[in-house]
C-alpha cells in the first residue's frame, strides 16, 4: 500500500513531459493524419498518401533513400576507425578528442551547412587551395556529391558517439582472454569488438539514417535548387502550394517507410541482444 | 492510479490545446496594428518613429514569398492588420473578400505617389481602392561584364548554351517561367497550355546549363565572383553593382529587349483590422517624404513616391536598376492572377522541373 502510494506522487514528476507529448507530438501528429486522409473539400480520400508513388514524389524519395543510406554507411565506414582509435587513447586525449568532434554541434546547424557552400563553392576555399596546389579545380557545387557531405558532417557525431559508448563499454579482459587463445586482430574485431557494438550501431543507424532522409535544408542549400528531397518537396507543399493534404500525405508515407526501415534494425536485434533505440 | 494519468493525460491535452490557440486570443484592437511584410522590406526605424508620433504600438512578421505569405495569413493563427505583398497575391486576397477598401483622398501625403504608380495598380485594383503602392522594380539580367563575351541585351544568353554553369535562375515559379515565356514571345500571364508547355521545355532543357536556382543568394554569388549572370530583381540588382564594385567586379544590370516582369508591391488592409483610423495613418506615414526616403535608402529598390525621385542625384536617377527607363519599360507586363487551372498546371510543371 505505502509502495503503491510513492509510486503515485511521482506520477506528477511525468507530467511535464506528458504535456510536451500531448501538445508537440500526439495532437499534431493527430493533425497531420487528418489533412492526409482528406482532400481539400473535407473527404476522406487515400489519395494524398498513395501520391507518393506519382513518378515526381518517387524520383524525390528514392533519392532521399540514396542519400540517407550513402551518409549512413560512410559514417559508419568513417566512425569505427576512429573509435577503436580513441579506444587506444589515454582518458584525457580521448575527452580532448571527442570533445573537438562535438564543438561544431555547438554552433547552428545552418551556418554549418552555409560554411560548406562556401568551400565548395566554383571560387570557394577547396578550389582555391587545389589551384594553388596545381591541381584542377573540382565542380562539387550544387550536386548530390556536395549534398552527400554536408549531411555526412552533420550527422557524423551521432554515429560516432553510440558506437563509442558501447565500444568503451566492453571488458578489456574479453579481449585479453580472446588473445591468449590465439585471435588475431582481425578477429578480435570481427568475433568481439564488432558484435558488442552492435546496439551502439543500431541506434547510431536511427539517429543518422530517419535525419539525413527527412532533411532538406542540406538539399535547399548544398544543391542549389536543383536537387529535390522528398523532405524539399513536402516544405513546398506546405509553404508554396498550400496543399496542405498532399503535404501531410507525404509525410505519412514517409512516416511509413521510416518505420519499415526501423522494423527492419530491430528484427536485426531480436536475436537475444540488447534492443535499439526505437522499438 | 490509472485514473489520475488518465486525468493527466485529459490536462495536457487541454493545457496543449489553450497554448496551441493563444495567439488568436488576444487581438489589439487599441491601438495595436500587426503588420505583414516581407524579410528586410522596410526599415525598423520607421516603425519606431510611427509609435512615438501616434502612440499607436506595432507588431511586425515577415515572410519569404508572395506564396508563403498568403500561407500563413490563411492558415496562421495571428490575424494581421495591414499586409505588403506583390500585386498577383494582392489580386487574390481580393477576390477572396480579403482586403477593406481605403479611403486614399483622405490620406495626406498620397500625392506624393506619382500617377503612373496608381496607373500601374490599377491593372488589378481597378478603382485604386485597396492597395497603396510601396515599392516597384523589374527582373532583369545581372552580369559580369568581365565574363561575356558580349554586352548582353536578351533573355537568349540563358538558353543558347554559351554560357553552362555560370548561369543562376530565379527560385521562384512565376519569375521562372516568365523568363521563357518572354523568351518566347508571350504574355508573362498566358493561359494557354500549349505556351506554358514550351516554356517548360525550354526550361528543362536549360536546366543543365544552370548552375543553381537561387533568390536572395544570388547577388552574392555573382559578386563572390562564382557565376556570370543571374535573373535578378532589380533591388538586387543595384545594390550587387555596388558591392561588386568594392570587390573589383562589373556587374551590369539589363532589362533584356523582349520584355520583362514589372512588379509592384503594395500596402493593403485586411478585412481583419478593426481600427481603419489607425491603419490609414500608418498608410499615409509611409508615402511621407521622409520616412519614403528612409525606407528608399534602406532597401534601393524603386520608389513610387515622386518626392524620394526629386531628391535623387542625377547619377542615381538614370540607373536603369533604380529608376527604369520608359524604353525599357516597353515590353514588361504586371503580373496578373491566372486561373486555378493554369496555377495548379504551372505549380505541378515547376515540381517536375525541380524534380528532374
């Protein structure tokens, strides 16, 4: 009984939380399902959400979907190096290291993507140093290239830093004892290293994959207006069009993919390890 | 237990939905007037000057595009008072019983606005009753006169090839296609499918030659020196000539031979606003000389207010960027609402091109 009623008092301590669900998360989502299910008269119609597959909605997704994967396996290509790098560091190096990783986060993500642009830019800051160096200089401005980089810059911390958290985790020992019954590096990091990263990995996937593929300032600005997301196609709905209906239709679908695409870490994960981040 | 979160639950949704519509509670109808505008379209100034002489209190937003503004005074919580926007948006917020007529005999300084503007709003406020012009200007050429091989003087630079990659085109639907449509040979405002079509296609085929599709960012890019011409409103326009000459570039500004966009940007009162006294004074404070010039050398776009023209120095007034010649003013066309067939064909011809 007495049990029963701490339990109860700290009910109250959720419910700022509850607010900000209900207010910023249910109550639009609620609102977004009802402009996707109806047509600009009030219908109820299916049409907005199966729009996604008019050619032009499409050609838009499956390059958000090429986007996302491309920075989701650089970055993975990119942070394991670094992490089993860090792994081998002092304390105090290592905070210094992943501290310089995490200062440009402080900054806004905006201007981040607008120094980019300044980079790659034709007269840009990459081209002039290639010039300088006498080699050609790139066109990286305004393609899917320069957009690949900007969301790969971005979303980089958010992989490399679950990754590092499950890496730090693991037992010297294991590996110790892996060692002395003769692995070899390689496998250490195939049979050990890797397996026990798995749900850093898995939630590091989450947190890069769902942004990179919703995203479009990255598009809007790295691409110059001639390359289209589906996240740059829904703003315009919304924004220029006022279609709202086909705005939210497209959201749902989107919606609706990115969670096939979680459903699909987290059959990944129901082999007995630890879960992901979504499910 | 289970009843109390579901009482919460009950609360947060109901404390979520007051937040949701806090802003459409409170309404300042003593001497409150919520003023529409676009981004960087007036100088802040001016506002606080406007307070301190009436006492009547401002609150200010801003918005990108015509079409972004009409989104969030349709859908948005706030309802404002007095908005400026370009005249093809004024025209439908018109026939959407949007706006309330202005009595603009009783505004004091009205005059001051020449009669070729009133003219101009005329094309689509027959009886000047709704709108008071702010500020006008043209889309045009701006090119670096150290990248062409010829001073440039029609919209066929854009569409002849010569120029791949050193070209920036408007992101902007209508500015867009009234560049092909000119192009060709039509009206900037045709509802004829199968122009609209050609223009299209010109377009997609021009697309690869573009090196991006850009509004406010384009001067700067032309200045920096990254391309050769951009299409450019002619605000713009001026003030990239001025900072191109500070970083060693001649910049030229052009309204090609075939005709342009001239664009007028008016002041119009919504059926909103319960203090017309209030609103008309703010109206009649605008087109003032002083505060016309305040604004004028804050944004250097065209001015429709004739005693700002006076004071001008001669160098500035024969800037075709600034004040346009009548010659060049010959072939340029207002802006006009097109039907919901034509709107709804261009906006989906636009995504395909965005798409492609």
């Amino acid at each position: 009984m007495k049990k029963n009623k701490t339990r109860n008092s700290r009910v109250w301590l959720s419910s700022p939380y509850i607010l900000w669900i209900a207010g910023f998360t249910v109550i639009p989502m609620i609102m977004i399902f009802h402009y996707a299910l109806t047509d600009k008269n009030g219908g109820f119609t299916f049409a907005n959400i199966a729009a996604i597959f008019e050619p032009i909605h499409f050609k838009a997704m499956v390059f958000s979907v090429e986007i996302a994967l491309g920075c989701t396996v650089i970055c993975i290509l990119l942070s394991y190096p670094l992490v089993m790098a860090l792994r081998h560091l002092h304390m105090g190096k290592q905070g210094f290291t992943l501290f310089i990783l995490i200062i440009p986060m402080w900054m806004n993500f905006i201007l981040r993507v607008l120094a980019w642009q300044m980079i790659l830019s034709k007269n840009g800051i990459l081209n002039l140093l290639l010039t300088s160096l006498g080699f050609e200089p790139l066109s990286l401005a305004n393609t899917s290239t320069a957009i690949m980089i900007g969301v790969v810059y971005d979303y980089l911390p958010y992989m490399v830093l679950p990754i590092f958290n499950a890496i730090a985790d693991i037992d010297e020992d294991i590996i110790e004892a892996a060692k002395d019954l003769g692995a070899n590096g390689l496998a250490v990091f195939c049979k050990i290293i890797f397996p026990l990263s798995v749900p850093g990995l898995l939630s590091g996937i989450v947190m890069v994959f769902v942004p990179s593929m919703t995203s479009f300032v990255v598009a809007d600005i790295l691409g110059g207006g001639k390359l289209q997301l589906i996240g740059n196609i829904i703003e315009q709905e919304f924004t220029k069009n006022s279609d709202w209906n086909l705005g939210s239709g497209l959201s749902v679908s989107l919606m609706i993919f990115v969670l096939i695409s979680m459903a699909f870490t987290s059959k990944e994960d129901s082999k007995g390890r630890r879960e992901s981040a979504i499910w | 237990m289970k009843k109390r979160l579901m009482y919460f639950i009950a609360f947060a949704a109901l404390a979520a939905l007051c937040l949701g519509f806090t802003g459409c509670g409170k309404k300042g109808n003593n001497g409150t007037l919520t003023i529409f505008n676009y981004g960087e379209y007036m100088d802040m100034e001016v506002l606080d000057m406007f307070t301190e002489e009436t006492g009547i209190k401002v609150l200010y937003e801003e918005a990108l595009t015509p079409e972004e503004m009409y989104t969030k005074y349709k859908y948005g919580a706030i309802e404002y008072d007095l908005l400026c926007t370009s005249e093809y948006m004024l025209q439908r917020l018109m026939s959407e019983g949007e706006l309330q007529p202005i009595d603009i005999g009783d505004m004091e300084y009205s005059g001051n606005i020449g009669e070729r503007y009133w003219e101009f709003a005329r094309s689509f406020d027959p009886e000047n009753k709704y709108v008071v012009p702010y500020f006008w200007g043209t889309v045009g050429i701006l090119y670096d006169e150290d990248k062409v091989n010829a001073p440039v003087d029609s919209w066929d630079v854009l569409f002849n090839g010569e120029y791949k990659d050193e070209i920036i085109m408007m992101k902007s639907m209508r500015d867009s296609y009234m560049v092909a449509l000119k192009y060709l040979g039509y009206s900037l405002n045709t509802e004829n499918e199968d122009e609209i079509m050609e223009a299209h296609n010109l377009l997609l085929k021009q697309k690869p030659d573009v090196q991006a599709y850009l509004v406010d960012e384009a001067r700067d890019e032309l200045v920096a020196g990254n391309a050769a011409m951009a299409v450019i409103y002619s605000g713009e326009a001026y003030l990239g000539r001025q900072y191109g000459l500070e970083n060693g570039r001649n910049l030229r500004y052009v309204i090609p031979k075939e005709g342009s966009n001239v664009w007028l940007d008016c002041f119009a009162v919504t059926k909103h606003c319960d203090d017309m006294d209030a609103a008309q004074k703010f109206l009649d404070f605008l087109c003032r000389e002083d505060v016309a010039m305040m604004n004028f050398e804050y944004i250097y776009y065209s001015t429709p207010n004739e005693a700002v023209i006076e004071e001008l120095s001669d160098e500035e007034r024969a800037d075709e960027a600034l004040v346009p010649s009548d010659d060049a003013m010959d072939n340029c066309e207002v802006y006009t609402m097109t039907n919901t067939e034509t709107t709804e064909m261009m906006n989906r011809l636009w995504k395909e091109l965005g798409a492609e």
